[in-house]
C-alpha cells in the first residue's frame, strides 16, 4: 500500500512539474512573438526609411549601412522563428548575426579609417566566427548511429 502511495505522490509532483514548465513555456513563446513582432516593425521602419533616403539622394554608405542592418534583423528575426519551431537556439544563426553586424561596423567606420590594429582584430574575429560556422556543428558518426 505504502508503494502505491509514493508511486501516486511521484506522479502528481510530475504532472504539477510539467504544468509550470508548459505555462512557463508558453510565456517565454509570447515573449519570443513579442520580439518578433518588435523587429518585424523595426524592419520594416527601416525599409521606409531607406525608401525616403533613397528618393532623396543620400549617401552611399549610409545606404549601405541601412542595408547590413536590415540584413541583421533578418537574421535575428529567423533565429527567434527557429526558436519558436525547436525550442532551441541555432548558434549557426547567432553565428551569422555577429559576422554580419561585425562586417556593418567595419563599412560603417570604414576600413580606410581604421587603425591598422583594430582591422587586424576585426578580421581575426570575422575568421574565428567563419571557422565556428563551418566547423562547429560537425560530429563524426559512431558506429550503430543512424545517419
């Protein structure tokens, strides 16, 4: 009698566990749409804004740096749609977010502009974060492993 008991106590505590993390759960999927809905407006902000610089006649690089930066949130905007679908964070994507915004702040300043140190350091990153990228993610297969 007294198995049964313990065994009755486990299984509620379970199931009492599983109700906080799905409500906990689905609040960090309403914060996650939340942020999505954010950057989707900051896009799309953005995109008007590059339409009334590119009617009025402006600046290349700042053209440019408009362009990189909605790149950006694309990215981030995917890597919160992944989360939403797998619950998990891609790094491959955060990976991809911080190449892309490290090569904006380099066209933003412009390499011509930069100290010969500061560029060296920008491009040790930009390759650790292409190496990280390409070869991050690779496992061998062992024996008895489906593919």
């Amino acid at each position: 009698m007294t198995v049964q008991h313990h065994h009755s106590e486990s299984t509620g505590l379970r199931n009492r566990r599983h109700l906080v993390r799905s409500v906990l759960e689905f609040v960090q999927d309403l914060i996650v749409i939340g942020l999505c809905v954010g950057i989707f407006a900051a896009m799309v902000i953005k995109l008007l804004h590059l339409g009334r610089a590119l009617m009025g006649g402006t600046d290349f690089s700042q053209v440019l740096a408009d362009i990189m930066f909605i790149l950006v949130l694309m990215e981030l905007f995917r890597l919160l749609l992944i989360y939403l679908e797998e619950h998990r964070v891609s790094i491959s994507t955060m990976v991809e977010v911080g190449i892309v915004a490290a090569i904006r702040e380099a066209l933003l300043i412009g390499t011509l502009h930069v100290n010969w140190l500061q560029l060296l350091v920008l491009c040790a990153f930009i390759l650790t974060l292409g190496l990280v990228l390409r070869y991050a993610g690779i496992r061998t297969l062992q024996s008895g492993e489906p593919d």
